[in-house]
C-alpha cells in the first residue's frame, strides 16, 4: 500500500506507466459509456451556447443547431472531468497552485514577457481549435480515440501533426533546435 | 443522467493521467517536437496498444459494439493534421492538456488559452458551411477501422502494431532515436 501511495504523490510517472492508465481509461470509456474520449467537441458545445447568448441570430446555424448543439453535453461534462483530472493530480503530488509564467523552456524559447505567452497562447489556441474541427477530432477526440480502435484517420492525423510540429520547432529554436 | 456522471469519472482519469505523465508542459511538448523528450509519443502509444489489446477481442466475442469510430476522409484528416501541429507546437498544448493545466492553477492556460479555444471554436462553427463539406468529400472512406477497410484479422492488426509500437520504444530507448537537448540561453 505504501508503494502505491507513493507513486500517487510522485509528480511525474513513466510516460509507458501513465500511457497504460490512460489506456484503461480508453477501455472503460468503448465498454462502459459505448462512447470515446475527447476534448475539442467540448469547447464547440460551450461556444455555441456563449455565442447564441450573445448573438443569438448569428449563432443561429447548422453546425450549432445540430452538429455540435449549443450547451451541455457528454463531451463537457468530459471536459470539466478532464479540469478536475488536472487538479487531482496535482494535489496528488502538492503541486497545485495558481500561477503563471511556470515553464522554463517557455522563458528561453520566447523571452519572460508575459504579454507575449498570453498573445501566442491565444493565437494558438485558436488554431488549435480551427484545425481540430477540420480534421474531425484533436489529439484525444481523433488521435487517441481513433487511434486506439485503429481508425486511418487518426493516423494520417498524427502524422500531419508531427510533420509540421517538427518543422515549426525547427522555425522557432533555429540553431538551438 | 448516469451517462454524464461517467463521462466526468472518466474525465477525471483521463486529465489525472495527463497531469502525471506530464502533457501539461510546454517544455514537455515543445520536447516531443525537437525530439528530446519523446514523452508524448510514448504516452500515447502506450495508451492505443493498451485499449486495443482490450477491446478488440470483447468485439470479436460480440461482448460489445465499437461506438462511431472517427470519419477518414483523408484531404480533411492531413490538412487538419498540418494545421494542429502549427499552433500545437507553438502554444505548447492541445484541447486537453490545456484543460487540465488550466485545472492545475496554470493562469495562461485558463485564461487565454480558454478565450483561444472558444475562440477558435465559434470561428469553426461560424464557417462550417463552407469548410467542411468541400473538404470532408474528399477520399471519404467514412466511419471505419483498418481491419474492416483492408479485411485483414483485426487480432493480427492488433499484435502487428503493438509490435510496431514495441519497436519504436527500443529504438528511442535503447537505439539513440532521442535526440540531445541543445543548450538553451
């Protein structure tokens, strides 16, 4: 028992040892809620119901109507779940607190303003979303879901994704790649 | 009812493990994308051979039904793919290591990085009409896996990428496939 107590308080495991914590959660997930895991599908349901708060006639459309219908859902109830997650394991390990700027690498990648990490985040957030809707899933709604029941598209998702993360990488360090 | 109390408990793992292995660092992530740290990689693909191993046999005894599987519609999946990785290894997140940053008290994630995805999402919404049909047509082969596509065994699918999988950790562990960090200042 200690030993497991233990390494619920370590603050990083194995990525091998998490990996297989998040494929029993895809297991779970198939056999008990006939359903997958994901996260962008969240953010187009709170959306919708933020923008149909807002500008109701705008919001008024197809794709918030009946593609991904404004308000709650089983994709946000995942995502508050995944928020809570966070929080779980970080007072797991006694490292949760409000903070900004915590990333080193950040600090020598892009320099310590703060204005700048909080504009590249927005901007990346984003088109983050943006290509999520195109390709039809994020990095847990296609990648991790497709790719666990061995779906092409998750496939060709990844590979899209880590061909132009590496090069994007490859433009923002330059000679520190 | 019962269903969103499920998907909150299987939230909570699933963010849970994202904290513990890390995802919610940029340095993480921007480490995958340089090749020094191949954390993600290997978390992920952990995670897929563990679920298939265990749900592909419960199929093929007809214990259970695979819920709708992702669409391939290649154009779409790639583009989409190309786009992610842009602002994925800029920003140094994606949807779901964002929220559960944002859940361990990182303030960037909350709160621009929150305004970013909806953001992005109303943006998506809003030009759907346009967008996606075009795209989405193209080399659709619709809800479908691999096994099913090629009519190969699924169980030889199954032990064939997880010793694909297996591979791919001997040669970044044992092999030097992981590159050196550069020094940084």
């Amino acid at each position: 028992m200690s030993w497991l107590t233990k390494q619920i308080q370590k603050e990083l495991w194995s990525p091998y040892g998490a990996g297989v914590l998040l494929g029993l959660v895809g297991i779970f997930t198939v056999v008990f809620a006939n359903r997958l895991l994901g996260a962008s599908g969240g953010f187009e349901n709170i959306a919708g119901a933020l923008g149909k708060a807002v500008a109701p006639d705008l919001f008024n459309n197809t794709y918030f109507n009946f593609v991904m219908p404004a308000g709650l859902s089983y994709a946000v109830l995942l995502l508050i779940g995944i928020f809570f997650g966070g929080t779980l394991g970080a007072l797991s390990s006694r490292t949760l607190k409000v903070r900004t700027m915590d990333d080193g690498q950040w600090k020598q990648a892009y320099g310590p303003q703060l204005w700048k990490r909080w504009l590249l985040l927005f901007v990346g957030g984003i088109i983050v979303q943006y290509a999520a809707g195109i390709a039809g899933g994020c990095t847990s709604g296609l990648l991790i879901s497709g790719g666990m029941l061995l779906a092409p598209a998750a496939f060709l998702f990844m590979a899209g994704t880590f061909a132009s993360g590496i090069c994007t990488a490859k433009i923002i360090y330059g000679k520190r790649y | 009812m019962n269903e969103y109390i499920l998907a909150l408990v299987l939230g909570v793992m699933f963010g849970f493990a994202l904290n513990k292995a890390g995802l919610t660092r940029y340095s993480t992530i921007a480490g995958q994308f340089r090749l020094t740290d191949m954390a993600v990689l290997k978390f992920i693909m952990t995670a897929l051979v563990v679920t298939m191993i265990g749900v592909y046999p419960l199929r093929l005894l007809g214990v259970i039904t695979f819920p709708t599987v992702p669409s391939t519609y290649i154009v779409g999946n790639l583009v989409g793919g190309l786009i992610f990785g842009v602002g994925m290894s800029l920003a140094g997140f994606c949807p779901g290591t964002m929220t559960a940053g944002a859940g361990e008290g990182k303030l960037d994630y909350l709160v621009p990085g929150m305004l970013g995805f909806l953001t992005g999402a109303a943006l998506f919404g809003l030009t759907y009409d346009k967008v996606f049909p075009p795209i989405s047509k193209l080399l659709n082969y619709g809800s479908v896996v691999i096994p099913d596509l090629w009519n190969i065994n699924a169980l030889l699918a199954v032990f064939v990428m997880a010793l694909i999988t297996l591979v791919l950790f001997y040669l970044i562990d044992r092999m030097g496939w992981q590159r050196q960090q550069k020094k940084l200042d």
